[in-house]
C-alpha cells in the first residue's frame, strides 16, 4: 500500500514538473514572439523616418533636383542638390501643400507657416515661418545645394506645428530678401517636389 502510495505521488510530482516546463516554454515562446514584433515596429519606424523625392521642372525652367529628409531622434536633416538653375543666388522655401501639379507651382500653396509669425531668417529673433529655410548658391553650371539640420520640423508625427509630410519645397527664381511679406519677394517658382511618406 505504501508503495503504491509512494508511485501515486511520484507521478504527481512528475507530472506537475512536466507541466510547469511546458508552461515555461510557452512563457519563453510568447515572450520571443513579442520581442520579434517589438523589432519589427521599431524597424518600421526608422524606415518612416527617412524621405526622399525629385523635384520637377516649373515656370518654364529647367531646374530639377533630388531632395531627402531624414529624422535621428528630435533631428531632422535636409540635404537638397538642384541642377539646371540659372547661375547665383535662389530662395528655398516649405510650402504648405504637396500638390506641384500646375505649372507655375502655385498648387503648393503659400509658405508653411504652422505658427502664423512674419517671414524672416531662419532663426531670427523677429520670426520666421517654419517652412523659411533661406537663399543658397548655384555656380555657373547651375548646379547648387542646400544642408540644413533642425529640431523645429518632424517626419511623420502628426505635430501640426512641426510635421514636414505633405508640404513640398519650392525653388524660386530669385532672391529671398527676408523682409518682403509674406515671402521674401523671391520670383517664380522653377522647381517643386511634394514631401510624400
């Protein structure tokens, strides 16, 4: 009797073990499961920080170029490379739609200016719109390029006041004066790209 007692409760110490294994081997399999999900959101969204597009001739012009944003934590990289400009100086603006579809570039709307402050210098203490990113260089094969880094802009977060996606860059025949309202008297524009994730 005291045997059968003794295999009665070794089987139910076995079989007790046995299914705390297997529980734990369930445990160790979910936990891996949501860690390989975990990645795989953490993947997608530094894909989704990073854009890139062409922008098209406008206004009878011939400028064209390529454009890339690219967000690292609060940062936000611009690097633009346009060709086909006339030689000197050109203005660069945001502008609050991603719509290039007429012509003369109008469809793009106005500046981007999410605060609703005067155009000035990016960065000066009277105001700017957020989409005033300034004047740079094209040399005597029209080639120029712009850099600029900021944590004022956002790729994708939903922030009135600091998302990029679905505005669009305009190049501008002219100069930006930074005084001119409400966009720095900067001519036509030559060249548009609208910023699609």
């Amino acid at each position: 009797m005291k045997k059968v007692g003794f295999m009665l409760l070794a089987a139910f110490i076995l079989t007790a073990v046995s299914c705390k294994e297997g529980n734990k081997k369930a445990d160790e399999k979910m936990n891996d499961e949501k860690e390989m999900q975990t990645e795989e959101v953490e993947v997608e969204e530094v894909m989704a920080k990073n854009i890139s597009f062409a922008l098209e001739s406008k206004s009878g012009s011939t400028a064209t170029g390529k454009v890339s944003f690219t967000q690292d934590g609060d940062m936000v990289t611009l690097n633009a490379n346009i060709s086909g400009l006339e030689p000197g100086t050109h203005a660069i603006h945001i502008h609050e739609n991603a719509d290039c579809s007429s012509e003369d570039g109008k469809s793009a709307g106005g500046h981007w200016n999410p605060t609703f402050t005067d155009h000035g210098k990016w960065g000066d203490a009277g105001g700017y719109h957020k989409g005033d990113i300034g004047n740079f260089e094209a040399d005597e094969n029209g080639n120029g390029s712009v850099s600029m880094q900021t944590d004022e802009w956002c790729i994708g977060c939903g922030d009135e006041k600091k998302d990029i996606v679905g505005k669009s860059i305009i190049v501008h025949q002219g100069v930006d004066d930074f005084t001119s309202q409400p966009s720095g008297n900067a001519g036509s524009r030559v060249s548009c790209g609208g910023i699609i994730q």
